[in-house]
C-alpha cells in the first residue's frame, strides 16, 4: 500500500446569502483542503456511478439522481475495546534513555504535579520569549497528554455544577499571543471554569508548538476539568503541509511528528456538556447515504438522511484513524462540515466528493433526535468572532477564537461561555477579542513552501 498525498487548493467563492441572510465569511485568503489517498500507485481515480452494496438503486430516493451519481454506505467503524499505539510505545523507552537536560534555563516539565496555574503562566511567558521544553520534558508531556486522551471516549461529557461555568475555545492555529490574551480575559482552566478547545489548535501560526504544549499542559493539569475536540487540523496531511510538523522538526526533532500524529488520533470528535450543548469542530453528521455526482453546484439542496446518528453511535465509534469519508464518513462530517442557510444538505467547496453543508432542518433534527438544544461549533472564521449560523429554538452558533486570522483576515475573535444556572446551561456569553501584536514571524512560517520550513533552513 503506497500512501500518497495529493492536495488541492479552492479559493472561497461566495456570491449571494441562504434563506436566513447568511452569508459565507468573506476572506481575502483561500481555504485549502488535502485528501490522503490510500491507493496503490497510479491506481484510477475512483469511477462515479458506483453504488455501494445493500444498496438498491432503483429505491424511490435516487429516481432523479443522474447516472454517473456515487452513491454510497454510510458505515460507522466501530471503536477498539483498547487502542495499543506501538509510536508511543517504542517512544517511552527513547525518552527515559534521553539525556537530562542540564542547563537548560528555560521552562521544565517534570510530571503532572509539577503543574498548577503559577508554572503554566511562567511556562507561556517563556514561550513569549522565545523558550521552549527541553526535548526529554516535551515528550513526557506529550506522552502524559497521550495517556489520558486515549482512555477517553470519542463522544466526551462535560458537567458543569450548578453556578460553575465552561468555556469554549473555537481555531486557535498557534496564534500564541492571541491565546495568551484571551487567556488573560477568560481566565485559566479551575473547578469554576472548564475549558474546551475545540480543535485547529494547530497549523498556519508560527507558534503551534508553543500552543500545543500549552494546551496539554491544560488538559495533564486537570485531566477532568480541560476537554479537547479534534479539528480538522489536527491531522497529518493538514500538519505536514500547513506548518505544524514543520515547525515540530524545526523546533524539536522529526520523530515527534509520529507522537502528535497519535495524540490527534486519540483526541475525541466532539463533547456534550450537561447533555444539553453538543459542541464539535466542524458540524452533524452528513446524508445517508453519501450521494454525489459531478457538476453539483451550491443551488442544490438534498434531504439525504432517514435514520438519525444517536449520541451513542457518536461514542461507540472509531477515532483512532485520520480522516478519510471512504473509511469514515462520520468524522469527516464531525471534522469538516458546515451549516448553509437553506434547508438540506449541500455540496461543500471545501473537497468534492466526501464533504457537505448542512441546513438549519438538519441540525435541528440531529438536536431534536438527541435530546440537545444547541450546537457549538468552529472551523469557519466570522468577522465578530462568532455567529448564530442556525437561529430558532435549536441555535447552532460558530466559535472563531483567531483574531486577524493568518495575520490578514481582520476579523474579531471571540470564546463562548456558558454557565449552569440551576435549569440550564445559560448563554453563551462572548468575550471578544482583538489581534495583540507579535514578533515579527509571518504565519505560515513553517508551512510547506514557507521560509521557515525545515527544507528552506540551511543546514545547522
Ligand atoms: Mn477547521
């Protein structure tokens, strides 16, 4: 089996708002999107017109579809009973045999009681300055992170007493200063005040690393206090071509790009917090089955799903995987998808083929199905830093928590905050934010192409 990469670029194209006035973000930078294939080399580009057995084509549902339409199962893989990752497994005996890293004066990592709020907001002033963890320590944080996400179940709860809070943190794309600032407005992670990040931690913004590092810090700190949700960056494709493995073997060394490859892998798709609020990276999931056929274009709607996807079928289902709609439809729903104004399901622009938009009857139906009431979720930047993409009484609103976004897009940022109020999950409240200026290091940096990425670095 040959793994290849191929990847295309698409720039948004918006013209025209949905039924409800929405309008897809304006930006004047392109959205880029990678399929892995695994194929072996040369294979044929898959046909269209191919129908998945069990299915019948000649059902009521597909008598207008064309003839070249695709249409296909949509089939939840199942999660292991335990998952063994041989990475990390081989990597616990590199790093006890590491050397102690004598002299180092920057920030230490020495097991999880050495964390508390002190030593983390030392640890991100050192990252501001321009330190890092030691090899040794970087990787048994990583390694204790790993630990504790791989137990935890790919549909994840949080509850939050009554008078305590959460906070949910949309894209951050390793825009340190921006994280440290907001930081300083919503606070640490405490019992008072869970943390979200719901996903694209990484990638584009020079300082991955150091937000990474901090965010397993968070998560190693207060195992049960600090959730994490999988973006769509959170993927080896997105990382190798969009900075953050760069920046890893830059700052670090190559192999520790396997290791985060296996923490994302282990990360969960998405959280419920008080079972009211579903809060996921991307969207819901996507029509059943996959149907697609060329030349769809965004005035096609389709009500594409008859059984709805239960929480526990969410729970149950395999994660330790990197996205791929052949192989699993439903994270590349819950990783890349996104709310359209009309009703129904549409084609994306992000990826022919695998990815879709998704109109308010839909979520309202996953929600009304599930027993929730609201949906969070990230993944598309707005200019105030969030918006109500669904209104009515099944709200699904978007987390953007990158301010001027890739240094250019100008747009707000914002955290969404929710408190228990004794009947319910209250808000969410806002905090908005602003870009904070940074040294002089453009994102992408580290991307492919860019000038700190480890092919265009003379050799040291
Ligand atoms: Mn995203």
């Amino acid at each position: 089996m040959t793994r290849s990469w191929t990847i295309q670029q698409a720039f948004f194209q918006s013209s025209g708002s949905g039924s409800m006035g929405n309008k897809p973000a304006e930006l004047p930078v392109s959205i880029e999107y990678a399929v892995l294939k695994d194929a072996a080399a040369g294979a044929p580009v898959p046909s269209h017109g191919e129908t998945s057995p069990g299915i019948d084509r000649s059902d009521d549902r597909f008598k207008d579809l064309p003839r070249d339409a695709t249409i296909k199962e949509y089939k939840i893989p199942v999660a292991p009973a335990n998952y063994q990752s041989q990475v990390v497994e081989t990597l616990r005996g590199a790093v006890a045999s590491m050397p102690e890293p004598v002299g180092h004066n920057g920030p230490r990592y020495m097991g999880p009681s050495s964390l508390n709020e002190a030593s983390i907001r030392q640890m991100v002033q050192s990252f501001k300055n321009g330190q890092l963890l030691p090899m040794k320590d970087a990787y048994k944080l990583a390694i204790d992170a790993f630990d504790i996400l791989v137990k935890e179940k790919t549909l994840g709860r949080i509850n939050v007493p009554v008078g305590k809070k959460v906070t949910v943190v949309g894209d951050l794309h390793g825009q340190l200063f921006d994280f440290d600032h907001m930081l300083s407005l919503a606070g640490f992670p405490s019992a008072d005040n869970q943390f979200l990040f719901n996903g694209d931690f990484v990638d584009r913004g020079p300082w991955s690393v150091e937000v990474m590092f901090t965010i397993l810090a968070f998560k190693v700190w207060q195992p049960n206090g600090v959730g994490m949700n999988r973006g769509n960056h959170e993927a080896e494709m997105a990382n190798h071509f969009y900075g953050f493995f760069g920046e890893l073997e830059v700052k670090y060394e190559k192999r520790m790009t396997d290791l985060f490859a296996e923490i994302f892998r282990a990360t969960p798709l998405c959280h419920v917090i008080n079972n009211e609020i579903f809060v996921v990276h991307g969207g819901i999931p996507g029509p059943d089955p996959r149907v697609w056929w060329k030349g769809m274009d965004n005035q096609i709607s389709f009500d594409g799903r008859q059984l709805q996807i239960s929480l526990s079928e969410i729970e149950n289902s395999n994660r330790f995987m990197e996205p791929n709609p052949d192989e699993n439809p439903l994270m590349v729903d819950l990783l890349w998808s996104d709310p359209k104004g009309k009703d129904g399901y549409g084609p994306s622009g992000r990826m022919s083929s695998g990815i879709y938009l998704f109109g308010p009857d839909v979520s309202k139906n996953f929600m009304e199905y599930n027993g929730l009431r609201m949906t969070l979720r990230s993944h598309e930047v707005k200019a105030q830093g969030y918006r109500y993409d669904h209104e009515g009484q099944y709200p699904l609103i978007t987390v953007f928590s990158a301010p001027n976004y890739v240094d250019k897009a100008g747009n707000m940022a914002s955290v969404a905050v929710l408190t228990n109020d004794g009947t319910k999950m209250a808000g969410p409240e806002f905090v908005q934010y602003s870009a904070q200026p940074h040294p002089d290091v453009p994102s992408g940096a580290y991307a492919v192409g860019g000038p700190l990425h480890p092919e265009n670095q003379p050799a040291r």
